[in-house]
C-alpha cells in the first residue's frame, strides 16, 4: 500500500505542469520526480531542446542512451561500434568500439554530436588516461554524428588524443572539441565536414561553450587558472583569469556573464566579461564538476562530485538556494527547458531528474 502511495505521488509531481512564465526559476524548488536505472554509466547528459536527452555511458557500456524528455522513458540505445572504413576512414581495419563522454545537439536538434575517450580495435595500443601530455602519443580517437530522425552514427570524424567535450555554433558553423590530452582545441566546419583549425589550448582542455552570436567561443583550460576567449574566424585568443581547474562553462542568457566550475576548490564563480573579473563566488561542495543554467538565467544547477550532492545557486547574489544528496559521484547535469527540469548523471548507473516547476 505504502509502495502504491509513493508511485502515485512520484506520478503526479512529474506531470506537474511548468508555473507562469513570471514566476523565474530562483523562485522554485527542485523536486526528485524520476530515478533512471538500467545498463547505463553516464558521464555526462545532454537536452536538446527539442524533445531529447542523451546519456554518454564511456566504455564501461559502449553505448548512448536516448530519453524522451516527456515521458522520461528510453526511446534508443545506440552501440558505439563503427566501421572507420565505411565512412572513408583509412587506416583501420574492421570494427572499433569507442567510449562515449559528452555531447552537444545541433542548433536544430537535427544531430547528436558525441566525443569518444578513447578507441577499442586492431592496430590501438595506446589507450589515453587523465594524466597525460601530448609527447606521450596516445592513440587518436573519434567524434561520432548522430542523425536523431533514426538514431544512427551518419559521420565519424578523427579528433585529438582523449576528446572530451564538443560544442556547436549557434549559426551551426562550427563543432569544436576539446582533446585533454593533445592540450588542443579542433574546429570541424559543418558545411565542409573537415577539420580546418587546430589550435593549442595548454593542459587539460576541457569546457566549451559559444555565445548566442557565435562570434566567440570560451575554453576552459583544466590544468591551469584561465579560460581563453577564441574569436570564431580570425581564431585570436584572449585569456581570462578565473581561477584554478576551471572545467564547466556556461554563459548568461544576454552573454554578459561567464560561470565556471573550479573543481579542485569546489566553487562557481561569475566572471563578468565587460569588466574582465570575477565578481562572484561561492563554494558549493567537493570537487564541482558541471553545471548548467535555467534558461531565464536565474539558477545555475551544479554537480558535487565528491560530496554527492547538487546545488541550485541563485545568479543574482550567488546564494545556494538548495543541496540536495542526489547519488554516488554525481558528474553530469542538464537542464531540459521544455519541461523545466533538470537531469543528473551519476556516474555509477543512474539518472536522476528533478522538476523545477514548483514554488518556494
């Protein structure tokens, strides 16, 4: 009876509807409404905006998971196996298996774009690790395309050494990717399907994210205290002191606010880009490691990594506003705006997600 009681409360808070829009997301409280369990071990998770959310399952599963945003249930599960040799990849002999990290949507929703840890295969000997440089010659790896009418890898391309996070410009121009080992960026051009630039970024590239103009591109750099600032085009690079081990990035809804996960001091911080500091900070728990933003810009949700927990921080004045115990070793987060929620991926099988459409 107890059981049926639960199950019927958890159905109901999920088909809760979206508050007014004046009612901003600083002013609501997350609310547990689904745990997804199943042959999953997601790094990271991704909304595209349109109806769907990814998870990226890294070798531990050779797989990408599909939800739907709705009914939150699995729609697809797509293997990581490819064939080089049938894309027009030369080099390789037979099939390979990848490792799944982290994605990024086309602006349209039309394709799923997913970096690859490493390769598994004939003739790869060389598997990356987290601690690395670029003279240790690691095996190269892929960035997979996914076309999300079926659900099918369409285009591999061949990246750096250990690719970890992959972005996409507005204006649908370019797909960047960051390769922590090669300590370089990779700039792929859509309409051409190459890559036309590398650009070194130092060690332990990882974040990426691209103002709505598409005119910039920000990379965090791990292993370092900046962020660089990359005109898309003439690819200049401007350096922006933020901190140490910046990994996540994410801007304001008018792009005028950089955030920014320092994982080893277990802070966010605001860097305003007009006036080229930080001008907010706050310790949120051990070893932060994503974080995304409501899409009124109001809360930025983050992952504690070490301490279990996700925080909701309020950008105005950087109050923490919530920290909820989510799981073991919670490492990835999205915000779904159609629904107003916000998906955590913890790294030893779950899914956790959250309404966000419910008053203080």
């Amino acid at each position: 009876m107890r059981t049926t009681l639960l199950a019927a409360i958890v159905l109901l808070l999920s088909n809760i509807p979206p508050v007014s829009a004046d009612v901003t997301s600083a002013e609501r409280t997350m609310v547990l409404v689904q745990t997804i369990n199943g042959a999953i071990t997601p790094k990271s998770v991704r909304a595209s905006g349109t109806g769907f959310v990814s998870a990226h399952n890294m070798m531990y599963r050779h797989s990408i998971t599909i939800y739907d945003a709705d009914s939150m249930e699995l729609v697809a599960t797509i293997p990581d196996t490819i064939i080089p040799s049938s894309f027009g990849i030369t080099g390789y002999s037979g099939s390979y298996k990848g490792a799944p990290v982290e994605g990024a949507y086309s602006p349209d929703g039309r394709y799923l774009y997913v970096t690859n840890y490493s390769m598994y295969g004939k003739g790869l000997t060389r598997e990356g690790t987290d601690i690395c440089k670029p003279a240790d010659n690691y095996d190269r790896s892929f960035l997979y395309r996914i076309d999300t009418s079926n659900w099918k890898i369409d285009s591999i391309y061949k990246v750096g050494t250990v690719p970890k996070v992959v972005a996409v410009s507005p204006d649908n121009k370019y797909v960047l990717v960051t390769n922590w080992c090669s300590y370089d960026l990779y700039v792929i051009s859509v309409a051409s399907q190459k890559v036309i630039k590398t650009l070194k970024i130092g060690a332990y590239p990882r974040g990426i994210v691209i103002s709505k103009d598409s005119q910039f591109a920000f990379v965090a750099q791990m292993g370092g205290d900046v962020v660089h600032k990359i005109t898309l085009g003439n690819w200049s690079d401007e350096l922006l002191k933020v901190g140490h081990n910046p990994r996540a990035l994410v801007l304001s809804p008018d792009n005028a606010i950089l955030y920014a996960t320092l994982n080893l001091s277990g802070k966010v911080i605001a860097y305003d880009l007009s006036q080229k500091k930080v001008i907010k900070s706050v310790k949120t728990g051990d070893a932060t490691r994503s974080l995304d933003i409501s899409t009124d810009g109001t809360a930025l949700f983050v992952v504690n990594f070490n301490s279990g927990t996700v925080s909701k921080v309020r950008t105005s004045d950087f109050s923490i506003l919530q920290t909820l115990k989510v799981c073991e070793q919670p490492i990835g987060v999205t915000y779904e705006p159609l629904h107003q929620r916000t998906w955590v991926a913890c790294y030893l099988g779950q899914i956790k997600i959250f309404n966000d459409s419910l008053k203080q």
